[in-house]
C-alpha cells in the first residue's frame, strides 16, 4: 500500500478508552431472554416456534425464504413464554420471542461442526450459522461472501479500526481471541479464493497490532496477510473510509466493495468464522462494552443474545447514578433507546448509559458560516448547504448536492459550533430524495 497517498478529511474524537485494559466477563444466564425475529437488514424471521416448546441452546427460532435475511437461534435453553410483537430501537415493531431459562443451558442435538469443500457448501455454512455484520450494519454475511462478480475479488480487509469512543469490546477480542480471527480469515481466502487480506487497526491499540502481527508470523502467513496500522481518526473505520486508506480506491455510495475487487468484513464476524468452523455453535451471543458515567463498573462482557440491557447492566455493578440517556453503540453512530427493557440484538458491541453533563444535548444555534463541517466530511460533501435544501424539501438541490454520499458518521456536527444536528439532517434528506424519485 502506498504510504504519499493523501487522507481523507477526519476529525479527533475523544477516545474515552476506559475499558481497554478490562478482560471479558461472562455473565449468567438471566431468567428471561426477549429475542427479536428481525436482527439484521432485510426480511424478518418467522417464528419456527410456538408458546410452552422446550427450546435448547443453538436451535433454530425463526426463518425466511427471503434472499436478504439470516436465521435466528435460541441463545438458551428453557420453555417459550410468549411471542409478542415490541418496539424496537428504530422505533418500529418486532415480533419477539419470550423465553424463560432453565439455567440448564443444554445444547441443540442438530449442532455440528460445518464441513465446506467449495464456495457454495461455505456461504451455505455462513447462512446457516446467522452470521450478519457484527460491526453495525447487521447486513447477511454470506450475501457478503458470494458476490456476483467473485472472479473480480481477490483483496480481504478487515476492519479492526473501532474508532467510535469508548467502545473497546474488539480490542478485547484482538488481544484474546487472536486465533478465531486468523482462522476466520484463513477459510474466507480459502474459499474465496483471495490473494491478499489486511487487517487495518488504529494505532491506539498498539498491543492488538504487536498480537496479531506476531500471531501471522508465527503461522507463516506474513506473505498474505498484513496488519495495518491506521491513523487514530474518526470515521476510520467506515467501510469507504477504510477501503480508500488501505488501497487507495474511491467508493461511491451504492457501489459495493466487491465491485472495487475487495471483501471488507468486521474482525468479530470474522473471528465468529473461526469459531463457527471449530465448534458449530451458531450466532448466539455477543462481546460488548459497558460504559458510562451512569455504569458502576465499566467493563466488556459476553451476553446471551436477547439478554435485556438491564440483566447486563446489572451484572456489571449497575448504575451508580441514574441513567438521563442510554445509547446502543458509540456516541457518533449509535442509537438512542427509550427503555433498559430493550433486549440485545446481534450488531449491539456497546451499551453507553449516561448522567449529567454528558447527557445533555446543547441548545442548537444560528450557523455562523464557519466551514467548519465541510472540511470535516469525509467526502467533502457541503452540510449547511444540505441542511437548507432539506428544510425546503429541495429534492433537486439535495441531488446535486449528492447527499446520498453521505454516511451519517456525524463528524459534520461533532464539529459544528452552533450544535446542529447536520448529520441527522441529511438523513431526512435522504428520504426526502427518496419520495421524490419513487413518484
């Protein structure tokens, strides 16, 4: 890779990295799971079954026929109490299922260690496993793995950047699941018949980069496999971010990785990979960081999936003050929640509970021109100007102004004096954009 090649614009975030030093704890298995049918982009799952079944751990729950979805498992073992519909993060409606543990936590009879001799036995593997991206965007992993234009592939990068603040929960991986990563990447060139696989990790996590480096030695793979260290800016872990910094090719929205010769997959849905191949579990829990000035005891956990944030908060302490606002992921890209009722889903790596000063939102003011938001876009895309055609509902203006490019990273706000909400504007404009091109 070329180290003249020019950065894209980023801005410095405070990394509030209070847990990076913290090992994983398990916690128990809580007295009740709530386990959506909808964890990922695409079609829901339906529910395969019904109140008072006995459930084991890893058994299939929910299915579709649909091409973009992914099943779903009992992350426990115990008797379905209900199947209800809720509300979800989004603000929509799922349809959940209710299930009390027995604290047995005795495993399906149906799991097995997946065998996969070519491409279609693996991405058959993949699907069935209920793997869907880890890092955020929760699309179907073995969609991912099987594209069109596979010939045309030959580049692996995975994203270990974790640039949002306070999330810590894949450096705790990196550092203690090093080898499901490697074997993760290993079977993904394999059958995917690859050249060449990066790991990009920013440089404030230089012990996960000495692991990982001296893991791909010591195997050999140095030849294949690179580690790349990354500038300590946000967004870098943004997936067209990440692919312009590691091969310096341009990606547009609505191309796909794929079409520009590389896979970008998140380092825990590779390490699940791995670990899927070494043990037949399915995708049933989850590493994730708690933290805030609202968590007693700030730390990384592993949770069954469905697990409502409030078992887990619980597990870690508690809450020491009481919570003014809860967010599932970072606080540049995640998403505020209304209740600790909520269960955790599969793309969940942070639970964030906030009081006081942090908390707050700061009283929005008038723009005072200061171009302070472009030259922190990524894609040096205009935001005021975005702004003002969205609030005149200005579909032409806000396509010239290709507010599609934008990625909702929120850097534009991060940085902008008068507190508005830039990035949450553009969002509205994307869908003001959208109405207007399907009339």
């Amino acid at each position: 890779m070329s180290q003249q090649r020019k950065h894209l614009h980023s801005i410095h975030v405070a990394h509030h990295k209070n847990t990076a030093q913290c090992e994983t704890k398990r916690m128990p298995v809580p007295a009740e799971v709530c386990i959506p049918m909808s964890m990922h982009i695409g079609a829901p799952c339906k529910p395969l079954v019904a109140k008072g079944d006995t459930v084991k751990v890893g058994q299939l729950i929910g299915d579709t026929d649909a091409f973009v979805s992914a099943p779903i498992h009992s992350s426990v073992s115990g008797t379905v109490k209900s199947i209800e519909t809720q509300r979800n993060a989004a603000g929509g409606y799922d349809q959940v299922i209710v299930i009390e543990t027995d604290g047995k936590q005795e495993v399906c009879e149906d799991i097995e260690i997946p065998k996969a001799d070519n491409l279609q036995e693996f991405v058959a593997a993949v699907r069935k496993s209920g793997l869907v991206g880890l890092g955020g965007a929760s699309f179907p992993t073995h969609i991912k793995y099987n594209p069109k234009n596979i010939d045309e592939v030959d580049t692996l990068i995975v994203n270990g950047a974790e640039c949002e603040p306070f999330i810590t929960s894949d450096h705790r991986l990196m550092l203690e699941d090093t080898q499901d990563i490697i074997d993760g990447i290993k079977l993904v060139m394999k059958h995917l018949n690859l050249s060449k696989g990066y790991i990009g990790v920013e440089g404030n996590k230089p012990d996960a980069i000495e692991k990982l480096k001296a893991t791909i030695a010591e195997q050999g793979l140095a030849d294949s496999v690179e580690v790349v260290t990354l500038q300590t800016t946000y967004p870098q872990g943004a997936e067209r971010v990440m692919i312009y910094e590691i091969t310096g090719k341009t990606m547009d929205a609505g191309v796909l990785p794929a079409d520009l010769g590389v896979i970008l997959s998140n380092i825990t849905s590779i390490a699940f990979v791995g670990q899927y191949f070494r043990t037949g579990m399915p995708l049933i829990e989850k590493r994730m960081t708690i933290d805030g000035s609202a968590i007693a005891e700030p730390g990384n956990v592993i949770a069954p999936l469905g697990t409502r944030i409030h078992d887990i908060v619980e597990f870690m302490g508690g809450y020491k003050a009481e919570p003014r606002k809860i967010l599932m992921g970072g606080p540049m890209m995640g998403r505020a929640i209304f209740s600790d009722e909520m269960p955790i889903i599969k793309n969940n790596n942070a639970i964030l509970a906030f009081d006081g000063p942090q908390s707050l939102v700061p009283e929005e003011t008038n723009c005072i021109n200061c171009g302070r938001c472009h030259k922190a876009c990524p894609f040096n895309l205009l935001p005021t100007a975005l702004t003002e055609a969205m609030e005149n509902k200005d579909a032409a203006r806000l396509e010239q102004l290709k507010v599609m490019q934008c990625m909702e990273c929120g850097s534009c706000a991060y940085v902008c004096p008068a507190r508005r909400p830039l990035g949450f504007n553009n969002k509205l404009g994307k869908a003001i954009l959208k109405e207007a091109q399907s009339k």
